[in-house]
C-alpha cells in the first residue's frame, strides 16, 4: 500500500510542478488553489510512503516521478524541446526508479 502512496504523491508532484506553470505567479486563483491542494496531497502521501519505505528511497522515486513526469508534460503541453538526448536521460531516469523499487527490498 505504501508504494501506491508514493506512487500518487509523486503523480500529484508532477500536477504541482506543472500547476505552478499555470498559477502565472500564483494570480490565478484556482489553478493556485489546485497546485497548492497537490503540494499539501503530495507532500502528505509521501510521509505516509516513508513510513515503511526508506526515506533515501522513497525520496529519490517520488523526486524521480516528478522529474520525468514534468518533463514530459512540458514536452506534450508547453511545447519545450524534444531531443534525443533528452529522450535517453529521461530513459535512465525512468530505470533509475524501477531499480530503486525493485531493490528497496519492501
């Protein structure tokens, strides 16, 4: 159970990343409230997820989830640059994490 709280406090982290895109400066007053709503969600699930998994651990996913997911997002939705480059570090990124789930030993 506590991976999918990682899993979902890094999903929200994404959401935040991105959010704070759409708050321009946080005048906007309900993408402000979404983002912070998902920073507050994110940040709860992820001591919830600590609880079991080891901090360094849970800590370098949920980073690791919302690196990749925000930088794919910017990609689909804010048009950034799509390079090979960065296609193959987000990649390894994505490895990264799996390596870390699967011997994190929970």
């Amino acid at each position: 159970m506590h991976w999918w709280y990682l899993l979902v406090a890094g999903l929200l982290e994404v959401g935040w990343a991105i959010g704070l895109k759409y708050t321009d400066g946080f005048t906007k007053p309900l993408a402000s409230v979404l983002t912070a709503a998902a920073i507050v969600g994110s940040m709860v699930l992820l001591s919830l997820a600590a609880r079991t998994i080891p901090i360094g651990t849970a800590y370098a996913v949920w980073t690791g989830i919302g690196v990749a997911g925000a930088a794919t997002l910017g990609i689909v939705l804010l048009g950034e640059a799509v390079t090979l480059s960065r296609l193959f570090f987000l990649a390894m990124l994505l490895v990264a994490v799996i390596g870390l789930k699967v011997t994190s030993g929970h």
